[in-house]
C-alpha cells in the first residue's frame, strides 16, 4: 500500500539503526520454542505461531494500556517488524490487563507538555494509526475489556473485531466526553465502520457503548463469552486466511487508501492543528476536570 511504504522507511531505519532497542536496553529478538516464537519489548508482548502465520500481539501496560509516547513507538515498531515477517499473515490484537482493552490516549501526555512533546507525540499516534489500519496482514481485535476513544480507534483499525460478552465493557470514541474533538481520520476510520449518520450520533454524544449495544451498533462484529474470545478470534483468523492473500489485501487497500492518503497529505497540518488545539488554556482545563473526575470516582 503507498501508505505503508511511505511509512515502512522511517520505522524501518529505527528498527534496523537499533536505536529503539539500545533505549529499551537490549533488542527485541525472536525467542524460538518449538512452533512458537515470541518478542517483547516491555508493554507489548508478540507470540507467533510458525505453523499458522498468526502473531498475537498483547498490550500489557498497566493499569490501563493507556497509549503513551513510549508504548505507540513499541507498538508501531513491532507492528512493522512482523509487517516486513513475510512468514506473518495474521494479527490478533488483545491485552494482558485483565478487564480492559486499551484506555486509549494517555491523558497525561496531552497536559501540561511542551508543543514540541505535543508534536512527538500526535506523530506517534498517527504511526499508530497509518500503520495498523494500512496493514497488509489480517487484523483483528480480541477486545477483552473496556476500549475508550484511543482504544476503540486501534480495534476500529482491525479488520474484525470480537468483543467479550460483558455489558461492564464498553467501547467508543467518547472525546468530547473530554472537552476534546476527535480528529477526521478518527471520525474516517468510524465512519468506513459504521457509516455517517451512526458516527455523527456517537461521536457529537461521545458516546460509549456496553458490548451488547455495540454490536447492535456494528462497532464491534461479534460477542463471545469473556473467555472465549481468544479462541474465537483464532477461529475467524482461519477464515479469513483462507482468502488468496494479494485479492484480500487488494480490496482492503480499495476500501482505506482514500482515507490513508487523506491523513499522509495533510500530516504536517495535522500535527499543527492538534498542537495548538490541545495547548489552549480552554482544552487544558477541560482535560484537567476529567482527570480529576476520574481519580475521584474511586
Ligand atoms: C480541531 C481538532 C484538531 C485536532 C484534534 C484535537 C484533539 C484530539 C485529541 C485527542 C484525541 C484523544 C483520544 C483519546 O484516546 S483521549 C483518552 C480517552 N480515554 C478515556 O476517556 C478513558 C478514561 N478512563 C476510564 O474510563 C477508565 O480508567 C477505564 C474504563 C479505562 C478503566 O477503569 P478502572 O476503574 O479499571 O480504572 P481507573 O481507576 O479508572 O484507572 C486506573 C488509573 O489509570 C488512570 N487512567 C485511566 N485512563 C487513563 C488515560 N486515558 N490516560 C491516562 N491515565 C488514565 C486513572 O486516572 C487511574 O490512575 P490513578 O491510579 O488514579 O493514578
């Protein structure tokens, strides 16, 4: 996918200049166990299965895997390292953090920070999202918890997603829940989804749905019990292999390039935008109050 190309060379110059692992304190390698292989660079866990082809990636920041500058970087870098694994076909994205998927942006990262912290990390977020909705791999999201804004983002860019069958759970692009407005690319990525009209109510309210309204919503694909939801995405993974690889890659890249493009055209502006939306006093004190609320329904 252009996409992809115009992003593999950044990532791929850290990845191979070992920049990200020295940071890290060593390099990522594959740990080979008979049919398994497995990679972890701190908040992100993969383990292959050389037979089938399928990585399962496992987010295990807690106490939220909420996405920091740190944990997208480990996240676009081991994305790009099984994207270049021409042995990888499949990706089952899931969490280690019992109860949730992902909290989505890391809050603090967007207060009380330079401009230029701002710009890093708004970069990073995009990385996420270029690469994971650009992937040329079968994605799908094993949502196995409570997926907020950012959270739902990263499983809106899978290509299925199957949430646990828990109305505790609940998923959804709730920013202006925050005070804050979600940027067109999250709004593209909902709407290839769930269509307009279903996007603008959710999105105005920032609304967050309990699984059983999600699926009615079309937000998610498919409910199973909470501890099936591994095996099940394993069981749709097969399916969806079994599909001639260049034909399905093809039509995914039909179906997202125009909103891939849209983003990589306008990335400067985007960045720009989001710095000085976020470094206004009004955004701040908004995103202050709802930390506050957050640390006091305790
Ligand atoms: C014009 C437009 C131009 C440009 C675009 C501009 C702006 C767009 C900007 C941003 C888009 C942002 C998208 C986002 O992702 S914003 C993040 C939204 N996330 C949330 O609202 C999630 C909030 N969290 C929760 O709802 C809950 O924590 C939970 C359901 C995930 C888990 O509940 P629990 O009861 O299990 O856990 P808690 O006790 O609530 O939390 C534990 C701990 O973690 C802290 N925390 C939770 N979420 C976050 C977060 N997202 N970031 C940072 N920290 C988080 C929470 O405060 C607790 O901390 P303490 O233990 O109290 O220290």
């Amino acid at each position: 996918m252009a996409a992809q190309a115009v992003l593999r060379s950044s990532a791929r110059a850290r990845l191979l200049s070992g920049a990200f692992c020295a940071q890290r304190g060593g390099p990522a390698l594959w740990q080979h166990h008979q049919n398994q292989r497995a990679f972890s660079n701190g908040k992100i866990l993969v383990e292959m299965d050389e037979a089938t082809g399928v990585a399962v990636m496992k987010m295990k920041s807690p106490p939220v895997n909420s996405l920091n500058l740190d944990f997208l970087t480990e996240f676009s870098i081991s994305l790009e390292k099984l994207e270049i694994d021409r042995s990888c076909r499949g990706l089952i994205l899931t969490s280690a953090v019992s109860k949730i998927f992902s909290a989505g942006l890391d809050i603090t990262e967007m207060s009380g920070k330079s401009n230029e912290h701002y710009a890093a990390f708004w970069r990073a977020v995009q990385e996420m999202w270029l690469k994971l909705y650009g992937s040329n791999m079968v994605t799908i999201a094993a949502i196995n918890g409570s997926s907020p804004a950012g959270g739902c983002l990263m499983a809106l860019c899978c290509d299925y997603r199957i949430m646990a069958d828990n109305p505790k759970f609940a998923i959804g692009l709730n920013e202006t829940q925050l005070g804050i407005v979600a940027p067109f690319w999250f709004k593209d990525t909902m709407i290839n989804t769930i269509g307009n009209r279903a996007t603008e109510l959710s999105l105005q309210l920032g609304q967050m749905y309990p699984a059983p309204e999600a699926l009615k919503f079309g937000l998610v694909d498919k409910l199973v019990p909470e501890d099936k939801v591994q095996s099940a995405a394993a069981a749709a993974m097969s399916q969806w292999l079994s599909v001639p690889d260049h034909a399905r890659q093809l039509t995914k890249s039909m179906m997202r390039k125009p909103a891939i493009d849209r983003l990589v055209k306008q990335r400067e502006a985007d960045i720009n935008n989001f710095v000085s939306f976020i470094s206004k006093d009004s955004i701040q004190k908004s995103l202050q109050i709802y930390m506050d609320r957050l640390k006091q329904k305790k």
